[in-house]
C-alpha cells in the first residue's frame, strides 16, 4: 500500500516515490486489498517471503534498499525501500519495521538541522505504520513500536493516543514492551491527568500494572537493576495521586478480600514502604505478618523495606537488626551496598565510629568508602581528640582518607579539618618534628603528621 499522497509530495525532491504514477498506483494496491486475505499473517513474522507480482523487481529492490540501509545512505535506502512497497506491499511484515527504521534516521537528521521537512517525515512514518497494518493486520507488537514512537517523536500531539496503545498493550502483551516503555507510559499518564482526562484512580491502577510488571522482571532477573530504576521512577511520580490514605484505601479493600494471601500481602507492604506509608494501620498489620510468618520467611527486601522504616523512625536498634537480617540472606549486592549505607549513618548517629568505619570499608565504591572513613574519623574528634596535639593527629588521618575520596570529600570539610591542624610553632615547642609518623588515639593507626601551615 502506497504512502500518504501529501506526503510523497513534500518529500519528492529527495526521488523517494515518483508522483506521476501515485495515484494510480495507489488505487490498484487499494482494490488488490480488498480481495487479499492477509488474516492468516502474523503482522510481526511471517513464514516465507511473498514476493508479489513482479517477483524480479521486488527482489532487487529488496537487495537495494538493505545494502544501503547496512551502509547508512538512508535516502537511496528509502528510495528503494519505497520501490519495495510498491511492487510486493506483503512481502514481509520486518519491511514496514525496516521503513520506520530507516525514515526514523532521517527524522533525526532534519531534527538536527531545525528543517522545516521534519514533520514530513514524522507523518511518513506514521503512514508506513498505517500501511503496516493494511497488509498484515494490527496486533499489540505493532501498537506497542507506535506509541514508543509518537512518545519520542510527536509526544506533545500524540499523548493521548500513546496512552490509549500502551494502556492496552500493557495489559493485554506486557511481554512486548520494555522499562523504557513503562517511562514512557508513566508520562502520557501524567499528560492525561494534567489534562483531566483521567483520575487519580486510573492513574493508581496503570500503576499497580506496571508495578506487576517490573515485579515479574526483576523476579526472573531479566535486565532487574533497570526494572528496580524503573520501579523507584514510578513511585517518585505517582506520589501526586498516592497520598497515603488514598494507598490505604485501596491496599485495605485489596488485603480483606485476599488476606491469606502472601504474595499480595508481601506486595501491597512494599508499596507501602516505597511510598513512605509506614505510620498506618494497614503497614503495621502487614509488618507483623510480612516478618514473623513461620510458612512464609521474609526475603531480603521484605526485611530492609521494614528496616528502612524503623530508620525514618529513628528506631535504630530495630533497623540494626532487621539490616543484619537482611544482608546475611541477600544475594542482590546492590542492595546489600544501600543497606551498608544506611547502616553507616546509623553508627555516625550513635557516634560506634569504629563500627561506622567498619562499614564504610564494605562499601564497593572505594571513593564513597574512604569519603565515609574521612566523616566519621574527623567526627571521633569530639570525643578522643583530648588535646590539641590528639586532635590534629585525628584531622591529620582523615585528610589522609580524604585524599583517596576522589573529589567526594567536599571543599568545605577538607579546609575546616586543615584548619584544626596544629601550626609548626606549636610542634616546636612540644620537640615533635612535622611529617613525622605519628599513631593517632583511638584509631591506632599511624599517620603522618601535617601542620596548619
């Protein structure tokens, strides 16, 4: 099936379709439709090659269009392309995938260069889809690949329609889209409660679909440190709509329908978690469940979602414990990394310096780490640093950590800490030489001694 008449003539300097025969053409292909059965195709895959009528030119132009579509020359490859079109319009559902391909690079080009020609060749693409569907059917890996496309390319015009294939795929093939997908359905979501077209309500239950969906990736460990990204994205934008007792609301009726049911118990107590809902009725019902069923162990998350929620509480024994839990069942070390974390600010707060500094050597970025031993050596201070001389050795070590923090030490710390060091006049009346080694209480480590000056 030929593409859009305006089209073609905007975009007949570039020789991509001869307009002198288009009409024609298009007519002929429109009638050959109507006595084509393509409901037997897969709009997506198909079988073997139909190579239309004229069998000879389809297969060159086929040749064509791929050599320079391998070389990068978009323009002859969308020259030949549309000559493929012609001549054998069934020839395979990846012709039309390789025509949005193809106009897409183009797009890009004249998006660069501000050309007024762009919107040409958006619309272009949009008709090879509509052309796609003509000769094979619609189906949801052919919407899914369309509403990606009007997200990147036409979002501004095409939300509403982008929502409208995506709230449909996600529901019916989740299995053909991806994270990239979820974000892009997350902001036609946003679009279309900005505009009221939707509620809160449809905004919470596209939520709950997607939420299910990264769930089910991240369980298979299918790409799951992006769906975890994707997941966090999602709770930070449906805050406007999930206010905690709207969350309450719709977990409770969803737990008192189902309540022996662990797996939704587990999850509507994340949901909770993620979304801060942790003084509620409802979350402390689910803890007690979640962390002390005898059938039903708690996994790792289950326990550091508990325990980052003692810690906002500032119930730090408890999130200490859980933490502890947690880390020595995890096997997910980018979560074990954000339990040290935390577990760190724990022992900052309580002022177990050693214990802090002990976490700080866990963690896997050695810049992060030596930035941490810096904070809590210098913190120590306040209490081992009993006399000048002691502090400015305490100072004098984490400088020294300091400098192995790759920039992560701020300015501002380094010169105050500088500032705490004793001066060479100083040193000279207690007969100590500066750049001596030096073992700094409490730590017991040695250090070279450094001076203000």
């Amino acid at each position: 099936m030929a593409l859009i008449q305006d089209m073609i003539v905007g975009l007949e300097k570039e020789n991509m379709i001869n307009k002198k025969n288009m009409n024609k053409l298009f007519t002929s292909i429109a009638y050959l439709l109507v006595f084509i059965t393509i409901s037997s195709q897969d709009c997506f895959q198909a079988s073997k090659a139909n190579w239309g009528e004229d069998s000879l030119e389809c297969r060159k132009n086929v040749s064509l269009y791929s050599e320079f579509m391998k070389q990068k020359v978009y323009p002859d490859a969308a020259k030949f392309w549309n000559k493929t079109q012609t001549f054998c319009p069934q020839y395979k559902p990846n012709l039309y995938k390789n025509g949005i391909y193809i106009y897409k690079q183009m797009a890009k080009e004249k998006k660069k260069t501000k050309s007024p020609e762009l919107k040409l060749y958006v619309d272009t693409i949009y008709s090879i889809y509509d052309a796609w569907v003509t000769n094979f059917g619609n189906c949801n890996e052919i919407k899914a690949d369309l509403a990606a496309d009007i997200m990147a390319l036409d979002a501004s015009k095409g939300f509403p329609k982008a929502y409208a294939l995506y709230k449909e795929v996600f529901e019916k093939s989740p299995q053909f889209t991806s994270y990239n997908d979820i974000k892009y359905f997350v902001y036609a979501n946003k679009y279309m409660l900005k505009t009221k077209k939707i509620e809160c309500d449809q905004f919470l239950e596209n939520y709950e679909t997607l939420s299910s969906i990264c769930d089910a990736n991240i369980s298979k460990g299918n790409k799951a440190d992006k769906y975890n990204n994707v997941q966090a994205f999602l709770d930070k934008e449906i805050s406007p709509c999930a206010s905690c007792d709207k969350l309450e609301e719709i977990y409770s009726s969803k737990y008192n329908a189902d309540p022996e049911n662990m797996d939704l118990t587990k999850k509507i107590f994340e949901r909770l978690s993620n979304n801060k809902c942790t003084e509620s009725n409802l979350y402390i019902t689910l803890l007690d469940k979640v962390l002390n069923d005898p059938d039903n162990p708690p996994t790792a998350k289950d326990l550091y979602n508990a325990a980052v929620a003692d810690y906002k509480r500032k119930e730090f024994p408890k999130a200490e414990e859980r933490f502890n839990r947690a880390i020595t069942i995890c096997d997910d070390e980018i979560l074990n990394q954000k339990m040290y974390e935390i577990l760190y600010d724990i022992a900052f707060n309580k002022k177990q310096y050693k214990k802090g500094f002990s976490i700080a050597g866990k963690l896997s970025d050695k810049c992060i780490s030596n930035d941490k031993k810096a904070r809590i050596v210098a913190a120590s201070s306040s209490k081992y640093g009993n006399s000048a001389f002691n502090k400015s050795l305490i100072y004098c070590l984490a400088l020294k950590y300091a400098s192995s923090s790759c920039g992560k030490t701020p300015a501002s710390a380094i010169n105050s800490w500088n500032g705490q060091l004793l001066p060479k006049s100083e040193l000279i009346m207690l007969d100590i030489k500066s750049n001596s080694s030096q073992q700094v209480p409490f730590w017991g480590q040695n250090v070279e001694l450094k001076t203000r000056d």
